[in-house]
C-alpha cells in the first residue's frame, strides 16, 4: 500500500492511492500546487477510515464507483468504476485497509 504522487501534462498535481497488490484504489482531484496534492494525501490519511466520508454512487452507465469526501463534503478522491456494488464495496474497504499508509512515491520530478 502506497501512494503515487503525479504530475500530469498540463502541470497539475495529483495522487493514486494503491493496495498491496499495486491497484489503483482511489484517485485524487487535481491540485495547482503539489503541496495541495500533498494535503489530499493527509486529508484521505484523515476521511478514509470512515464510512461515513464515502458516498456510493452509480455512473449513467448502470457502474458503481464511490467518491471519498472530506467533512466538509469536499471530494478527495474517486475510485474506478466497478463491474458490481459488491466489487464497489471491497474497493470501499480497502481505501479503509490502506488510507494510513505513510509511504509516498514522489514520481513529480519536482
């Protein structure tokens, strides 16, 4: 379990929660500043073990997926789309297995 902190092609920061596996679990909103990016990471360090922060959701497609809110119903990050709600409730559960990790893999170049 890790996260993958990433700059994209238009300059912006962002970060991928990952399992012990090396899925992608949750990914991150955009951030114009890597620090910003960097109190995403401390903010699902925060949410992410509370079943209370996670708002299940279906996508137009008929596909769960969950968003990941801070207490001010900010969103943090947004899972992949699953093939079911029970596959949607075990990525639910591992962002709350692997939301401690202390482990950042600065791939920013920067």
């Amino acid at each position: 379990m890790s996260y993958d902190l990433k700059k994209d092609k238009s300059g912006k920061f962002t970060f991928n929660l990952k399992a012990g596996n090396g899925q992608v679990i949750l990914t991150g909103q955009s951030y114009a500043s890597k620090q910003g990016a960097q109190d995403g990471i401390a903010s699902v360090r925060t949410h992410g073990v509370d079943d209370a922060n996670f708002e299940l959701k279906t996508s137009v497609a008929g596909e769960p997926f969950f968003v990941l809110k801070a207490k001010n119903g900010q969103i943090i990050g947004k899972s992949e789309m699953y093939s079911s709600t029970g596959a949607r409730d075990n990525g639910v559960a591992s962002v709350k297995n692997n939301s401690s990790s202390t482990t950042v893999n600065d791939l920013t170049g920067a």
